[in-house]
C-alpha cells in the first residue's frame, strides 16, 4: 500500500517481534503502520539472506511473512465460490488452507470483521492449526485480549500464541492529526 511504502517499526514498541505477538490500541494509534515496518524490515533481510546466498551457492529463504486486514480477508473468503474462482482458480476452502498453513501471519485489525458463523469458524481452525503446530502469528486490534468479541475457546488460543509478547500502543489518531 502506498501510504505504508516508508512504514519503520517504532522503538517504543517493546515485541519481541521474532515470536508471536499482539498488539493493540487506539484507532490511529500505528498498529497497522508498523506492521509494515516489519514487513519492510523482514523484506530487506531477506534480501540480504538471498544475496548472500546465491554468492555462496546456497539457495532457501527468509521466512516469509503475510500481512491480512482481517475484515478485508473475511469478506473476500466469505465472497469466494466453494467451487473453482476463474479469477485465480482457487476456491474457498483452498484460500483458506493457504492462509491457515502460512508459516508466518500478522492478522491485521482482528475483531473488526463482520461476524457470522462462518468468520467464527474460520478463526476458531485457523487459531487451533497455528496454534497446535507453533506457528508464528502477531495480531492488531482496537481491543486488548480481554476485549476481543469472542467465545472463551477463541480468547484463549489468541493468549496462548502471544504469551506475554503483548504491548498496548497509546497515542493520539495519526491519521487525524498528520
């Protein structure tokens, strides 16, 4: 996206960002800001790894990350085809086996999708997969843990991913006052 094109990852922001984490706080705050800070910074060791990799003959790579707009990413899934898309030719279920096995996922704003049984359900396999196999997974929201609109089941697999890797972010609404 355009406006994160320069994103850094801010200092004051006490993650330990090699391992899962959640990060929440006020609208504007620059939750999602740093999330492509991240981005950027793990774009930029990757293709650090990758030159000195082809120089030395070895070839692999850096892991690589995912960022999703959780709302954004519920809608388009709820909107795929069970069938084949003729677009990417891809269906839902298998959208959803690629974003569910992706080794490294930031899930961008949870909380503010509009909820249904499908985007519940989604969450709840999504979160028991990356859970039970120690995925690497941050999470952005409004809401601290506690808050997030949730049965106990999906509260719970969200607090034992990050742990104690929590931060709240606090400021005024960047957006507003830029």
């Amino acid at each position: 996206m355009k406006i994160y094109e320069k994103a850094e990852l801010s200092t004051s922001i006490k993650l330990d960002w090699e391992n899962s984490w959640y990060l929440w706080g006020s609208i504007g705050s620059g939750k999602t800001h740093n999330c492509y800070g991240l981005l950027h910074k793990w774009n930029n060791a990757l293709m650090k790894l990758q030159e000195k990799n082809e120089k030395s003959g070895i070839y692999g790579g850096y892991p690589w990350l995912r960022l999703d707009n959780w709302a954004i990413k519920t809608d388009e899934l709820r909107n795929t085809p069970l069938d084949l898309d003729i677009y990417l030719g891809y269906n839902r279920r298998e959208k959803e086996k690629i974003l569910i096995n992706c080794k490294h996922l930031v899930i961008d704003d949870i909380g503010a999708e509009k909820r249904s049984d499908y985007t519940d359900d989604l969450l709840m396999r999504l979160l028991e997969h990356r859970y039970s196999n120690g995925f690497y997974t941050g999470f952005t929201s409004n809401l601290s843990i506690g808050e997030l609109p949730y049965d106990a089941r999906i509260i719970s697999r969200v607090a034992g991913i990050v742990g104690n890797n929590k931060f709240e972010l606090t400021g005024k609404d960047r957006r507003i006052t830029r």
